[in-house]
C-alpha cells in the first residue's frame, strides 16, 4: 500500500474543501507547483490531483496549471474532475498524465468507460463517490440510487486500472476513514481499491494496512497532510515497514 498526496485545484489554486463543499474551502497554497514538488520531496510516488472546477463544471478548468505540475515532477500523476469525454481523456495523457480518473462518467455510462479503457489500457481508473452506500455525481453535488459496491463490480467488468473509493462524509473531516466500507468494496472485485477521504494521522494508516490484504493498494490524503496532522514522509516509512510502528 501506497500514501498519495492530493492537491485540489480550485481558481488556480491548492485548497482543501470540507464534504466535498464548494463554499467550506481553505486554502493551502497560490503555487500548486510547488506544494507538489515538496510532496515528492517527502517521497511521494504518486501525485492525485483533482481538477474542483473541471468537476462542478464537467469540463477541464485548471489544464494548463496541471501540465505544469506533471512536467515539474519526475513521479507520475493522475487526474481527476470533470473528465467526460474521450477528448478530455487524450488531452490529458497527451499532456503526461499517467492516468486518469472518471467519475461521473463512470456512474453514468459503462459502456463509455469500456471504450476508452480498451483505448488506454491502464490508463483509465474509476472514482467512486459514495455518501452512505450510495454512489454521488457531478462534483458530489447529486446522490444517485445505485450502490457503490454495484457500480465497482460493473468497473472491473469495463476494465479499469483501479477504483479510488471515497467516504465523502469522511472527506475533509480528519474523522478516520470508513475502513469497513472501503474493504466491503475492496473485497467485491479483483481490482486495486485506493481509499480516500478522512484521513487524520497515522493510526488511520495502520487501521488500512491491517486491511490491506483486501485489495487496498493505497490511501489518498489531503487535509491531514496540509495541517501537519499527518507527516507525509513518515506515513510512507510506515507503509514501506508494512504497519510495524516500532
């Protein structure tokens, strides 16, 4: 298991939202290019960042800012928010992303998602959203009826390279994340699970590590890491130890 460092773009800018909320941000950097040379300063050997705009908006809003990113960093990136179409999809790789992240896509079309992951093989990883089992859209601004662990299974039949599951009630709250959820959905396919959402320090690191065998091939962090709650370098230390602590 892997700890991956998020940067959140809003307005040109790094900031963490609080649920998913639009209007609860806090902002943690003017230079997003630089926070994310210091994440992988501390180690980091993948970068999550997530176009906030591009998500509401269904479009890519902070493109050029990201290949700024991907072209600062010599570790790979993905790129999640708004990625819609198979335009957006070839826009991004094309700039050196190394995979991208569907969404509201994913939830809505399946058959679109088994186009392009035929298209770009181990290019295409699905987001999964889910605010009390059930899978939200559009910027987590609509919860749809469809169960998350339905929509996983029908991912791993589209072929994608991984599935990102994220607690959106955990999001942004440094309340811990939903293990029992997350290795639930883990233990539904055979495909990596990447948890996100909730992190607050490094028992939360251990209390997935202990569950890693499920599938859990990594664990996004934001907030946690910008407050200082959580050290980035040594929650990789940990991960890299397998969960001894000593």
């Amino acid at each position: 298991m892997i700890v991956i460092p998020a940067i959140d773009l809003k307005e040109g800018r790094c900031v963490r939202l609080v649920q998913g909320d639009m209007n609860q941000e806090t902002v943690y950097s003017d230079t997003p290019v630089e926070m994310a040379r210091h994440w992988e300063s501390q180690g980091a050997e993948l970068l999550h960042v997530v176009d906030l705009d591009g998500a509401v908006e269904g479009r890519p809003k902070n493109l050029e800012l990201i290949q700024q990113i991907v072209k600062a960093l010599t570790i790979p990136v993905e790129v999640g928010g708004g990625i819609r179409t198979a335009e957006t999809i070839k826009s991004y790789l094309n700039a050196g992303v190394d995979r991208v992240v569907i969404g509201t896509r994913a939830a809505e079309d399946p058959e679109f998602i088994a186009q392009v992951c035929k298209a770009y093989p181990g290019k295409i990883v699905a987001g999964i959203d889910a605010k009390g089992g059930y899978v939200a859209v559009r910027g987590w601004t609509d919860t749809s009826s469809r169960l998350a662990t339905e929509l996983a299974k029908e991912m791993e039949a589209a072929g994608v390279a991984a599935i990102i599951f994220t607690d959106i009630q955990r999001d942004g709250m440094e309340t811990g994340p939903n293990i029992e959820s997350t290795k639930s959905l883990a233990e539904t396919v055979d495909l990596p699970v990447i948890a996100s959402g909730g992190i607050a320090g490094l028992k939360d690191i251990e209390a997935l590590l202990a569950v890693e065998s499920a599938g859990i091939a990594g664990a996004i962090t934001g907030r946690a890491i910008y407050t200082g709650a959580l050290n980035l370098k040594e929650a990789i230390a940990l991960t890299k130890r397998g969960g001894d602590s000593c």
